[in-house]
C-alpha cells in the first residue's frame, strides 16, 4: 500500500514537531516536509505534492484561509485544518470547510499542548479520510445520470431532508445558495460535525443563503423557507402535530458511531407517515442514510431520493451507500442537485 505524505503546516515549532510525531507513529503515513508559514507551505506544495495538508488556521502573513484558497485554486490538495475551539476558531473553520478543507481538527486546549494527543486517533483516521477523497483527483465520468426510478412524486412536497459527511460545508454551500427565496418546504440537514461547530455553520450557511438558516431546537416547529441544520452531539429526529411537523432533539444512544444520525431523521420521518419528500445524499464517508432511506421507501409514498455522483462528491461514501440501496431515484452532478429539489417541489 502506498504510504500517504504529509505536509504539516504550523507557526510553532513545538506543534509541528508534536504532530510530526503522531503522524510518523503510524506505518501508513509519514511527514514529507513541514512548514511554518504560508509562504513556506505554497512553496512546499508545489515542490513536493503531498497527499494530504495539516493546515493551521492561525498563521503569520498568510492565513490559513489564504493559503487554502491559494492551494486550491494552483494545486488542490485535500487538507485538514487544525483550530482553537473558540466562537472565532470555529467560524474561521467553517468558511475553510466550505472553501474546500476535507476535515478539522480541534486543539484540545490551546495553541500549544501535550493534549493534542488526545485527538491523535482522530487526526490519524482525518488524514486516512483525506487521502481516499477526491479532492486534487480526476474522476473517470458515471453516465448513469438519469432517473432511474420514479420521475417525480405526486403529491405536494411537505419536507427536504439532506444527509452529509465529509466535505459537507462546501457542498451544502452550493446547494443551499442556489435555493430561491420563498421556498414552499422546511430542509432538515444533518451534517456531522462536533457541537461546538454546527451553531457557526448555521450561521455562516444564513449568510450565504437567500432562505433563512438556523440550528433546529427541541419542540421547534418547522417552517417553510427555513433551513434547519441538526446540533452536533444531539440526535434530530421529526414528528407530526396535528398538520405540523416539530423537532425532537436529544441525546438518545449514538447510533453506529454518530450523534446526529441521518438514518435516525428519515427512520423518524417515515414513522411518522410524511409523505412528500424529497432527500438528498451529498459526499460523505461511511454509509448514514443508506438504511434510513430504505426504511422511508417501505414505509412511505411519494418519496424522490436524490444522490450526489462520484465526479463531484468529495468522498462518495455516503451516496454510494444510497444508490446501492435501489431505492435512489437520480443520481446528480452537485450543480444540477438545486434544480433538480426546485423541479420536485414545483
């Protein structure tokens, strides 16, 4: 197998040579150079072509949020950024999410810490994820592009729900952004993502987008031309009240390793008897939503499942997973995912 390089990018010679140190103890990886600037990591980049990129969000003259934008327009590379847990770390992480980073890391207490092996699995299994994305990657083009079951649904759409992993922010942008205004129908999303960052997402998403977005609230019900994104940490599940729908969230058991579960949300749409709605499976590691979604197919009529293809998806895990389910209707381009919810619910 071949081993995956590293290029670890930090101002402090003391977390370069920790992470270093962490990445070099695993057989399936090792640090190809380091840097401790952007400038410096630029010039690495395009020397040496690493797999994978720790990135630093706090840097000197150049940011972290520069030298992402400027890897990924010259030399895409999918990379992790590392952050303070702090209300502005995580917004900067966000917007280096939905800039094109595959994935974060948070420094467990502060800038310079031993705690940082506390998050050594972590990091290890982020760098794995990074490498099998397809960020920097061309990927060979899947003709199978039409419908392949039902054409559209034939009542009216009362609820979207979207399910995303790994290069989530980004996509999310993109879909979320192209939405008109007055949208007839309340999305639910589940992003995985720890709690200390979906409150920034949903704010940094509320920017970007024409609708309203917000995190989801226990007893909150659901409106139209509202994007409700799932707390992190919390399970979000819907249920019917009377002719409304409202959100149960809370901290029941964490499901196959996560805590927001997409299987959990469509599993509790379908056992509430919503019909009319449309999902959607954009990039992501793993396979939540693939048993959710065939729960909601059995259970429910007047269903359209959408799944993002290969080309654009920066892991295809999670649609993969989807599609081998039977039960997704079209397979999409990240570009034509918009059109194509707007199509459902006109």
């Amino acid at each position: 197998m071949k081993i995956i390089t590293v290029l670890v990018v930090d101002d402090s010679a003391f977390m370069r040579k920790l992470i270093s140190e962490i990445i070099n103890e695993d057989p399936r990886m090792t640090v190809i150079a380091t840097a401790r600037d952007g400038y410096d990591a630029l010039k690495k980049v395009a020397q040496l072509h690493p797999d994978v990129i720790t990135l630093d969000v706090a840097l000197p003259q150049l940011t972290g949020i520069e030298v992402l934008k400027r890897v990924m327009a010259e030399h895409p590379t999918p990379t992790i950024m590392l952050s303070s847990v702090t209300d502005k770390g995580a917004a900067i992480t966000i917007e280096a999410m939905a800039l094109g980073a595959v994935g974060f890391i948070t420094k467990p207490s502060g800038e310079i810490s031993l705690d940082l092996y506390k998050v050594k699995e972590a990091l290890i299994a982020k760098i794995m994820e990074a490498a099998a994305s397809h960020v920097g990657k061309r990927v060979e083009p899947n003709m199978a592009q039409e419908p392949l079951l039902s054409p559209s649904i034939n009542q009216q759409v009362k609820l979207i729900c979207i399910g995303t992993s790994t290069g989530g922010p980004r996509a999310l942008r993109a879909v979320i952004s192209k939405l008109p205004q007055h949208l007839h129908v309340p999305i639910v999303v589940v992003q995985h993502m720890p709690a200390t960052f979906t409150k920034s997402f949903a704010d940094k998403l509320n920017q970007w987008a024409l609708l309203s977005v917000k995190e989801a609230q226990h007893g909150e019900l659901l409106h139209n031309g509202t994007v409700y994104i799932a707390p992190g940490g919390y399970h979000t599940k819907i249920k019917k009240v009377g002719r409304s729908m409202a959100f149960i969230v809370d901290q029941s058991p964490i499901v196959r390793g996560l805590r927001p579960s997409y299987d959990l949300l469509l599993e509790s749409v379908a056992d509430s008897g919503i019909g009319g709605v449309v999902t959607v499976t954009l990039t992501g590691m793993g396979s939540d939503g693939a048993r959710g979604l065939a729960h909601l197919k059995r259970e429910c009529q007047d269903v359209y499942s959408i799944a993002e293809a290969e080309e654009t998806a920066v892991i295809f895990g999670m649609p993969k997973a989807a599609i081998k389910t039977g039960y997704i209707d079209a397979i999409l381009n990240l570009e034509q995912i918009p059109s194509a919810m707007i199509d459902q619910i006109s």
